[in-house]
C-alpha cells in the first residue's frame, strides 16, 4: 500500500492521482456483490485509484466496495481513494452532461468524482441503450458545447479534475482552441508503460495478479528489454468501428481517430 501511495503524478488541475489503476470494465459482468467483494480485496491490497465510466455498469458496486472499506477500516477516508468515471456518449451534449454527473456520483455514493473524462469524442441518440447501437445512431458531436459543460462540473466542484478518453490530436486541438480549462488527461488504451512516466489502468479481478500488478516499482526493464518492446509494433486493439457510417460524421477510422494508426 505505502509503495503505491509514492508514486503519484500531477495533474494540471493540482490534484494527485495515483499512477498505477485498477480497470472495472469487464464482460460478462459479475454480480454487484461478487464485484463489491473484488473491489473491496483491490483496496485491502493496496489500489487507490479506480476507473469506471457509466457504461461499465460498474460506479454502483464500487461505491458500495468504498463504503465498506470505510466500515472495515481498510480507509479512514472516502477521499483516500481516487475514482475516475466517464461520460458516456448518449450523453455527450452540453445540456445532458451535468445530469449524467450527477447521476454518476448518485451511483458511486460521492459528493464529487476525482477525475471526470469524456468518453469518446462521439455522440449518440439518446434513446440507445447499453452497446445496441450502430453508426447510424451516432450523431453530430458538438466539443466545444460538451467540453464547456464539463468545465461548468469542474468549477461546482463535482469533478476534482476533467479530462477525455479516445481523443485525436485534431479534436484534442479543437478543444484546446476554445477550452478555458484544459484536460488534465487524454486517456488511451495505446502503450500504457509505467517507465515512459503515464499512469497504468491494469485490469485483473484475481487477486493474487491484483497483488503482482501492484508489485512494478521495485524492479525496472534493462535498456535491451526496453529495446525490444519498441520495436513491436503499435496498433489499436479496438477500433472501434461501430461508430462507423456512411450517413453519420465518422466515415472511416482514419476520420474517428485522426488519421492515428
């Protein structure tokens, strides 16, 4: 626990999130109590910094999984534990994202979420449910409207820090344009590598590769290891072509993702 808590990164908004994070996505999802139980061995272990989103499915057992570390003692405080959740993209309209928020910190029993990140740079109908979509039903995605009501989360105090997921750097650039306050983070499932300086989100429910993922700081990659690694080539495991249509905004994943490989 003590190792974790010393390795920390600064995010521009001041607030300290830890560098190492445990991922709640999942598929098949287990049962609110078998995932509370999980949550509540991550944090007996040593994990202090938890990433959800509102389409995992996972903010209700993982504020259940907090408050019982609180009743056992594994915490003395709720703000002990750093939680990241995410906006989803039915969402992703100015008018809708502070509701969505709000409902977020309704499920994870809190009165703010330490780091808030727009999910994708896409918006849905808002009548979709889950993942049943298809590119038809994405519909034009307004960043600047979107990323101001973030910042309105940001200032009531809701949101420690906010940030986005999945961005280009064409749209990361439009934001900056006309953003007052600037992401803290652009999170990417792309090379998450702990010695280049960016937070880790590993992903592991069983509990002794809980304890071994907690366990990279006290050894470090020679430079022939490091070598190696660079040479693999770089790719997106997930695409994401479902938000893919000929009728819709994103056409093509050169489009969706910037020209990025």
């Amino acid at each position: 626990m003590e190792a974790n808590k010393l390795h920390e990164v600064i995010l521009n908004s001041g607030e300290k999130m830890p560098m190492i994070g445990l991922g709640t996505a999942t598929s098949p999802l287990p049962s609110n109590e078998a995932l509370t139980s999980i949550l509540v061995d991550a944090i007996d272990i040593g994990y202090r910094h938890f990433d959800t989103a509102s389409i995992y499915g996972t903010e209700e057992p993982l504020g259940e999984a907090v408050s019982k570390a609180l009743e056992l003692g594994l915490i003395k405080k709720s703000d002990e534990v750093f939680i990241t959740s995410k906006l989803w993209c039915t969402d992703a309209h100015h008018d809708l994202v502070l509701k969505a928020l709000k409902t977020t910190l309704k499920n994870l029993r809190l009165e703010y979420v330490d780091l808030y990140l727009i999910h994708w740079p896409v918006r849905l109908k808002e009548d979709v449910e889950g993942f049943n979509f298809t590119g038809e039903d994405v519909i034009p995605f307004d960043i600047k409207g979107t990323w101001k009501a973030m910042e309105d989360c940001y200032r009531l105090g809701l949101a420690k820090s906010i940030g986005v997921s999945n961005f280009g750097i064409k749209k990361l650039s439009l934001l900056l344009e006309n953003a007052t306050i600037s992401p803290a983070v652009n999170q990417i499932a792309l090379r998450w590598i702990h010695e280049q300086g960016t937070s880790v989100i590993v992903k592991s429910f069983n509990k002794e590769r809980m304890k071994q993922n907690l366990e990279i700081f006290d050894w470090k990659l020679n430079q022939e290891e490091l070598d190696k690694i660079n040479k693999i080539p770089q790719c997106r495991l997930y695409k994401a072509e479902m938000f893919l249509s000929e009728n819709g905004p994103y056409k093509s994943l050169e489009e969706l993702w910037d020209g990025d490989p």
